[in-house]
C-alpha cells in the first residue's frame, strides 16, 4: 500500500486520468474530491463491497432453482 501524505487543495494523479484531491479536513474527518472520465467507476468501498456479496449470492443460485421458478410461473 502507498500512503501518502496530502495537504488541503493538493492532489494526487492516477494513471493520468484519474484526480483525488483532498477539499477540507474539519473535525478528523477529510473530504475529497475526484475527477475521472466517464468511463471510470467510482464507489464508496462499502458500497464496493456489497455489490460483489450480492454478485457472488446471485452466482450462487443453481439451475434447479431456476427451474422451480419457471415451473412456479
């Protein structure tokens, strides 16, 4: 892991195309902000997270269940 230290109003680049600069530091708490094309998917990482637990529940799921479904219809 790279930790680095930032300062209000600095910033650090990643892969040339992706800013994080820090905004405010009030109370231990630190807002930044990002800029990033379009392209690029940012998310809180709890966020993050429960998206890949929902994705591996839903892989979980067999093909007989998709079949009680069907038959259920």
């Amino acid at each position: 892991m790279l930790v680095l230290n930032r300062k209000v109003n600095e910033s650090i680049i990643i892969d040339d195309r992706i800013e994080i600069k820090v905004l405010e530091i009030v109370d231990g708490k630190i807002k930044i902000g990002i800029e990033a094309p379009k392209d690029v998917t940012v998310l809180r990482k709890e966020v993050y997270d429960e998206i890949r637990n929902e994705n591996a529940q839903a892989a979980s799921i067999s093909l007989d269940s998709f079949s009680k479904l069907k038959k259920n219809r």
